[in-house]
C-alpha cells in the first residue's frame, strides 16, 4: 500500500441522499492539497470522513495503509468555527492536545510547550485569555497552534479561513505556508476552501469536486514554484490560466447538472 | 426526546432583565436608577403601615404595623437564628446530595442513547410526581424527622437538576463532540472536560428551580413534625395567634431564601465567565 491518503472508489450517503460518489484519490505525504467545490459538493463530508468523523458508506479510505475507522491523532483537524473548548484558556485549549498525543510529558512543560506553540503563530497576546477575549483571526490561529501540537502527520483543514476578512485570511494563508514548508518532514494538508484564488494560492495540486452528488470533476497540479509571493503571482500567467480553468469546469458542472434537472 | 428536554426554564434572578437603553423615553440618572429599583419595596412598606394603621382590624390583626413586626423581628432574632441553623441541617444535605447526584447521573444519562431510552420513560413520569406527597409516607417510614425532610427535599431538588443536566448534555454542539473525538479524550475526560463545562448554564437553572423548591419542600416538612426550624417557627406563631412573630418570621424567611438565590447567582456568574 502506497504511503499517504487513499480514497478508492469512496461514496457516502445521508438518508437516501447520495452526497458522495466514487471518489478516487491518492495524495502522497507531505503534499498541500486544495480541496475545492461549490456549497453542498461534499467537501466537508469528504473531509470527515477522512478525520474518520463519520464512516465511509462505500469503497476504501486508508491512511498509510490503514483504513480509517474512526478519528486518530494521527489525523488533526481545523474547523471552520475554530471549536476551542471555550471554558478552557487558550494555553489550556493547546496544552490538553498535548497532554493526549504525549502523555508522558508532565504538566509544566506541557504547558510551556503551549505557550511557545502560541508565540510562533504570533498570539502571545492570547496566552491566559480566554477564546472568547479573542477576534475571529486570533482564535484560528490558536486552533492551528492546537492542531500543530497534536503533532498529527496528517492535517485536514475545513474551510478555516472562510469567516475571516479578507486583510487576516491573507496573514493566514502566509502564516500556514510558513509554518508548512518550514516543517520537516512536511505535513499532508488537505485544504477545504470554495475560494478558488485561496486553493491556487496555497495547494499542489487541486482537487475540484462537483455537486448532486459530490464527485472529482478535476484533479490538477498547480504550476507554481515555492515560496509563494503573492504580489509577483497577481501576475503570474499560469495562475490566470488555472484560475480560467477551475471555474470553467465548475461552470460546466453547474450546466449540465441545470440540465439534468 | 425533544419534548422531554423542553425544561422548566425559569431564571435566575438578574440574569435576563433587558436593557435600560432598550427602552423608549429619555434614560433615568443614577438617582432615577436607585429610586426605580426601591419603589416597589417602598411603595409596599407604605400601603402596609397604611393598612395596619387605618383599616378596622381588631386588637390582634393579622396584618400587625411594620413597627410592631420589626420589634417582634428583633426580638425573634435570636430563635431565628437557631430556627436558620436547624433549617439548614437539613436543607444543605439535601440539596447538595441532589446536586451531585443529579449532575452526575443527568450527564451520564445525557450522554448515552441507551441510558435514555432505559431511564428517560421513568423520568417522565416520576418527575412531575409533586414532592410534597412524599412527606407523610417519608415521615412514617424513615427513622427519624431529619432523614424525612432531607429525603423530600433531595426528591424535590433532584429532578430539575437531573432534567437540566440530561438538557445541557444533548445541547452540547456537534463542533465540540467531534473536537474532543479528534483529541481522542476518554469517555471520563470528555465528561469532566467537554460535557461538564458545556452543561453548566443548564445545569445552574436546575440548580435554581431545585433550590427553590428545595426552600419551599423543607418550611412544608417542618410544619409536620419539626421541634425546630423557619417553617416551624411561623407555624408554631401562628398556633399561638402571635401574628407580629409570625409575619416577622415570613419576612425573615423571605430574606434567608433571597440571600441562597442571590449567592447560588454569584457561583453561577464565577462559574460561567466564559459564556460571552
């Protein structure tokens, strides 16, 4: 079995709404992969069940060779809504992931650990606040610094910057590309967005997934080097002509399902 | 299960008045604030001197004048005391066996399909049983008046916490199960850390309608048998015809209810500073 994440042939449905279909990927590790649809094309539903949230209704969905039956610390995760436990610090928000993915390390340093993890995403304002003393960006930030510290191999990222404006959804975008291709070995990153700009921007590759029901309608590598600058990219001929392309096809999508109907 | 968790959803006092600048006209000072928040209490003080002194009452009204009530108050302070001390023996282990094992056994049932479909058909029906039927039959069967009235109070303080921390349990967000899933928390972690916490605004109005009832549960249970006590005090009072002590210890009881209400409030402001 080939290292990575590995969907064959993977469907899902809720009640008799079939909202996944055949899906066929493999995304090797270490690859930052942009997962992109229109709303109810599945993306969150994929994404779940790859956390192991939910089962997978039919085909095989393995991690590193395993199948993946239920959530694993192997395979962190960051939500949309940040879900820090808002009764908690942020410091203790971070220092509870850590207490579960090294157990043996004792309190104090877990919770210095914390602190640090804080300070490389810039939130030492945020240590001994509380989540909700923080601004929407601050608390997704915190929610990274909690996946990081899990340690998980496997990132799966649902869209978590989608309620953020525009000036710190970039900061973001720059700060998980950073903190990405600083780390070593890289971390598999599957990406949720509908933004397409934001998929470009960050992915290897991009995965397009159409709706009624959610299906890969394209599965193409981003033609950019690394590092990314964003200003020299507004330019860059190759992500213009991706762009045209990714919205080409949902457009299709979007036609021929209007047809269908 | 959703007509189950539809809860006696009463509040604690202060916690939902609407705001001043909600309403129209100009907003009163801190004078106008001060005096708004007195009225009531002077207007009623008034209307009672008025009536005590000018309505044809007889020579032992049952309405005695604020003066002759505040004298029997102070002179009563002493019993009072003793009577709150003696109240609260049995109020206290009641209320506070009720509080845990309601918090746990609701979390616990709230948190397992299987658990509610063994228990819930029995909370539904013993639940709403009035807690006071229970006196007689506690008084005949256990040993000792004490045991009787900390069993009623227990039964009537019980349900509510019981039925807001099942409530608080199935309120918990999908966001925050599936977060403590991916942390992989223990079933015992994910109790105290996620459930617990989460439940806690339920579980403090349970404690509120508990308390209440609690107060109301343990004056009616002295008034069967108690050699001591608030309850017992006004019914003794009221035995002798002396209405001045016995509307001082209304007042007084009053005032010991209000102070537990207002303190569970403060725990509950401490507790859930979080909620913004």
């Amino acid at each position: 079995m080939s290292p990575g994440l590995k969907l064959e042939g993977v469907g899902f449905a809720y009640d008799t709404t079939q909202v996944l279909q055949d899906i066929n990927v493999s995304i090797p590790e270490g690859q930052l992969v942009s997962l992109l649809g229109a709303s109810g094309s599945g993306k969150t539903t994929l994404l779940r069940l790859a956390a192991g949230l939910d089962p997978v209704g039919s085909g095989c969905l393995t991690w590193n060779g395993a199948p993946v039956v239920g959530p694993s610390l192997e395979r962190g995760v960051v939500f949309q809504d940040y879900a820090l436990f808002p009764w908690l610090s942020v410091v203790d928000n971070i220092e509870i992931a850590i207490a579960k993915a090294r157990p043996t390390v004792r309190k104090a340093e877990r919770l210095a650990e914390a602190g640090q993890y804080l300070r490389d995403l810039g939130l030492e304002v945020a240590i001994g606040k509380y989540p909700g003393e923080l601004s929407g960006g601050m608390r997704q930030r915190a929610a990274i610094a909690r996946a990081l510290a899990l340690g998980s191999p496997l990132l799966l990222m649902d869209e978590p910057f989608g309620a953020l404006d525009p000036v710190n959804r970039a900061r973001l975008q720059d700060l998980l590309l950073e903190v990405w291709e600083l780390a070593t070995p890289r971390k598999t990153i599957v990406f949720v967005t509908h933004d397409v700009d934001e998929a470009i921007y960050l992915g290897d590759r991009l995965i397009v997934l159409g709706s009624s029901p959610g299906r890969v309608i394209a599965d193409l590598e981003v033609p950019l080097g690394r590092p990314r600058e964003r200003r020299s990219l507004l330019d860059s001929h190759s992500l213009h002509a991706l762009r045209e392309q990714v919205a080409a096809t949902l457009v299709q999508d979007t036609l021929q399902r209007l047809k269908a109907a | 299960m959703s007509d189950y968790i539809a809860l006696v959803n009463l509040q604690i006092p202060g916690t939902s008045l609407p705001a001043a600048s909600a309403e129209p006209g100009l907003a009163p000072g801190w004078l106008g604030r001060a005096l708004e928040s007195v009225a009531v209490w002077i207007a009623l003080l008034l209307s009672w001197w008025v009536a005590s002194v000018y309505l044809p009452l007889g020579d032992n009204p049952l309405l005695p004048s604020p003066l002759i009530t505040a004298r029997a108050l102070w002179e009563s302070l002493p019993e009072l005391w003793a009577g709150t001390l003696s109240s609260l023996t049995i109020l206290l282990p009641g209320f506070a066996l009720a509080t845990l094992l309601g918090i746990v056994s609701g979390l616990t049932v709230g948190t397992s399909a299987r658990l509610q479909r063994i228990f819930l058909p029995f909370a539904k029906v013993a639940g709403p049983v009035p807690p006071t039927v229970y006196i007689p039959y506690a008084i005949a069967i256990l040993p000792t008046f004490k045991l009787s009235a900390i069993f009623v109070v227990f039964i009537g303080a019980f349900w509510p916490i019981f039925q807001n921390a099942v409530a608080g349990a199935h309120a918990l967000e999908q966001r925050y199960r599936d977060n403590a899933r991916i942390l992989g928390l223990t079933r015992l972690e994910y109790q105290r850390r996620v459930v617990f916490p989460a439940a806690l605004p339920h579980i403090f109005t349970g404690m509120a309608v508990g308390l209440a009832f609690s107060f109301i549960l343990l004056t009616v249970a002295e008034l069967f048998g108690a050699n001591a006590g608030l309850g017992r005090f006004v019914q003794y009072y009221a035995d002798f015809a002396d209405y001045p002590k016995m509307v001082a210890g209304i007042l007084y009881t009053g005032l010991v209810t209000f102070l537990a209400m207002t303190l569970l409030d403060s725990v509950r402001r401490r507790s859930l500073f979080w909620l913004k």
